[in-house]
C-alpha cells in the first residue's frame, strides 16, 4: 500500500493547531452562538397567560453538548500534539 503524507512530522504540532482554530472559529463562534441567539429570541414575553413553548432549554442543552465534545476532541487528540 502507498501512503501519501500530508506533512512532515515537525509540522504536526503546527498543523494541528491551525485546524483546531479553524474548527473552533466556525463551529463554536458562528454555529454555536448563531443558535443561542436565535433560541433566545424564541423565549416568550413573560406577560402571557398561556403555557409557554420553552425552545431555549432544548438549544441550550445542544450547544453544552456540542462544546462537551470540542472539549473531548481537544483534550484527546489535540493537545497530545502540540503539548
């Protein structure tokens, strides 16, 4: 089998870092808090007699989840690179 590589060793640390931001940059500065906005603009007014329709609490318990696992990726696969 012929394995292509990508990049040499010395630049794993490198490479990896960069990945890592991009990844963070896009995933939790644009899709994380473009869903904490938009579940915060579902809360209801608290004037209303009626039941409320609480979507905020299901987008919140999504992104915890979400950044749980940017938290394991980096802890496991991350940072043993670049340390």
């Amino acid at each position: 089998m012929n394995l292509k590589q990508l990049s040499k060793q010395s630049d794993c640390a490198t490479n990896a870092a960069q990945i890592t931001e991009v990844l963070f940059q896009f995933l939790i500065d644009e899709f994380v808090d473009y869903a904490l906005e938009v579940g915060l603009q579902a809360v209801p007014p608290g004037e209303s007699k009626a039941q409320p329709e609480i979507y905020f609490f299901g987008v919140a318990r999504e992104v915890n989840a979400i950044v749980h696992l940017m938290e394991k990726l980096f802890h496991d696969s991350i940072l043993p690179l670049v340390v």
